[in-house]
C-alpha cells in the first residue's frame, strides 16, 4: 500500500519515523550529488564482481536481433508479483528481488492508524519461499525507496538470517537501493559485508547485475516518486536492460515528471493502474497518466499492479480511496492504439511470462521494414 505520503501528511506527529528530513539533515551521506560525483557517494559501494558502479551502462547487445531471437534460452523471462510492492523478476538467467514486504504486517511503526498483511500469499519469508523459492539463487535486491512498503526492515532482516544460514556466495549479493534507504539497510546490515554489497543509486547512475552462468543485465535508476516535501530527493524508479537490450522499467507510484524521465525508452512497463487518493490528494497515480507513461516511454508490453490490495485496518483504511483497476486501464488503452499493447494477466504468486519473442520479432520487422 502506498500510503506514506498521506500518513506524512495526515500523522505527521504519529511517529519520529515521518518526519520530513531536511536538506541539511540529509547530508553528508545523502547531499545532492551529480552524475560526475566522486569518492563520497562511491566509497558506499563494495566494488566486487557482482556489483560495481558503471555511469550509464549498457547491456552487451546481440550480434543481430534476428540473432537474439534463439537467444531466450539463457534463462526464463517471468514476473512474479508478491503482492504489495513486491516482485521477483527472472530475466534471462538474473533473479531480481523487488522491494521485498514479505515477513509480517507492513504498519510504518502506527499500527492503531495503519496495519497492512498480504490477501493470497503467506504471511512470511518462509511461507512465500517455500511456494515460490524467492530467495533462492537471488542475483541481487532492487530497493526504490527508503519507506517501510518498500524498505521493510522486519523482511530484510530475516532475509540477512536466511543468507547467514546458507553457504557462503561466491561474492555478496547486491542490494541497489535508493539513496534514501540507506539508513535502514547499513542499520542492519552494516556488520555483514560478507553477505550484501550495498549500492546506492541516482538517477542516470547503473550498474551491472550478473546471474550465476555469467548472463548480465544493466540496472539504472531513474526519477521516482516525490514522497515528502518539495525540496526532498525524488525516490527511484529503475531500468533493466535485458540481455537482448530489451528494457522493463518499473516505478511504484506512476508519479513521474516527464522531463525528468525524457529519453528514457522501455519494452515492458510495471505500473499500478488504480488511482489511491485521500481527501483528494492522490498518492498513487494510475489510469490515464499510466498510459500516458506507457506512452512516453514507447512500451508494447505492460504488467499492470494493484499495489493497494492489502487486507488492511486501522482509522486511516477508511479515508483510502481507489478509483479504477485493470479492466478500466485496458479500456483506456485500448482508446489510445488499438491492439498495440500485451497486457499481462498478473495474479499474486503466479508467475506471468514476458512475451519475450513477440518483443523481439516486432524488432526485426522494424529493422527489416
């Protein structure tokens, strides 16, 4: 449920937790940085193998898109929503784990005002990766924003248990994350460097993720949603570049500026579809700026979420408007182009194929046109 922003605005003073840093409390470890920032914002970063900072990386292309067309062997292209926030994404042979809320409620530390549990799935780490095996073989964490439904300390906690438990990788395993959630994960995991490499990310920054047959893909941030005031850094949406050179981008909130994310191209978009709002202040922003998104971005193949379906209680649940869904969305799209979009049937636990080939023949008939 994407519900800061209100519960910044309705219980500022229900808990320290929201308050709203400023500029100054946000430096040194979070001040503004540009693209050519140095050592401060890289000696974050535990520079090994698996993970090292690359400004503007790109995924080796094939030889020929007619090429890559046998090329989906590599691995299973799937999405997996896990309710919530949360995906496991399997791209060509890399597992990425997304914005993992997957031990307990999800309560921002108001559990009176706000408690939120999953509908379908189990209600712990163990339960989703018995079922589902989400964190075996994880090739990294991708983390958006620094707020409790996406940075889950209970989850991520268990999650360092759960890799102290196993046998050593052969380097640790990347969590890429919005700046802003630094606080949380060096608060736990700042003694366990032998088990997760942290790496923080501004928009226009990349870095290269690679699974266990040595299959790469690029993972660059981009500007997310604005959570607090207007002077706060916007959090991180991201962008996968698969092995093929196709993209998935993936923002939780659709809150994007378009200039900001101006010559950004996508294949695949992860969006929510439905609009949450309170006393009509919107705080998730679906419908037709969803597809006005898919739009900007050139995208054919959209997986669509309802991140507010949550069995959730407390006094803020009945102020929680939605408007909207998927049928709604596909009509809107449908408006827009005509048999143009693939729109993927996402169900929670059930993982859902990227049509893959169908992205990569469109290809070639542009190219051979």
């Amino acid at each position: 449920m994407e519900i800061f922003g209100l519960l910044a605005f309705v219980a500022l003073d229900a808990a320290d937790a929201f308050a709203f840093p400023s500029p100054a409390a946000l430096a040194p470890s979070l001040r503004p940085l540009s693209l050519a920032a140095g050592p401060p914002f890289r000696s974050r970063l535990r520079r090994d193998g698996n993970a090292r900072l690359s400004m503007g990386a790109a995924a080796p292309a094939a030889s020929s898109v007619a090429g890559a067309l046998s090329s989906t062997a590599d691995g299973p292209y799937r999405l997996t929503w896990l309710e919530g926030n949360s995906w496991l994404w399997e791209v060509g042979g890399v597992r990425l784990l997304v914005d993992p809320v997957l031990e307990g409620a999800l309560n921002f530390n108001i559990p009176s005002l706000y408690s939120g549990e999953k509908r379908s799935l189990p209600r712990t780490l163990d339960g989703v990766s018995s079922s589902l095996g989400v964190t075996d073989s994880l090739d990294a964490i991708l983390i958006t924003q620094g707020l409790e439904d996406h940075c889950h300390a209970r989850t991520l906690n268990k999650l360092k248990s759960v890799l102290s438990s196993r046998p050593p990788r052969p380097s640790p395993l990347p969590i890429v994350t919005a700046p802003s959630a630094l606080p949380t994960l060096e608060s736990i995991f700042s003694d366990s460097t032998d088990l997760v490499s942290i790496v923080p990310l501004r928009p226009g920054e990349s870095v290269p993720v690679y699974g266990d047959k040595g299959v790469r893909v690029d993972v660059t941030a981009t500007s997310g949603a604005l959570v607090g005031p207007p002077w706060q850094d916007r959090e991180n949406g991201y962008l996968v570049t698969m092995p093929q050179g196709l993209k998935l981008y993936y923002e939780p909130h659709c809150d994007y500026i378009p200039e900001l994310i101006k010559g950004v191209s996508a294949d695949v978009v992860i969006t929510p579809v439905t609009y949450q709002r309170i006393f009509g202040y919107a705080f998730v922003k679906g419908g037709q700026n969803a597809v006005s998104l898919i739009k900007q971005l050139g995208a054919r193949v959209v997986a669509p979420m309802n991140n507010g379906e949550l069995e959730a209680k407390g006094i803020l649940t009945s102020l929680i408007k939605s408007e909207g869904g998927v049928e709604p969305f596909k009509a809107l799209l449908a408006a827009d182009h005509p048999n143009r979009y693939i729109v993927m049937d996402i169900q929670p636990g059930q993982p859902a194929d990227i049509p893959i080939k169908e992205l990569l023949q469109d290809r070639v008939a542009v190219e051979t046109a």
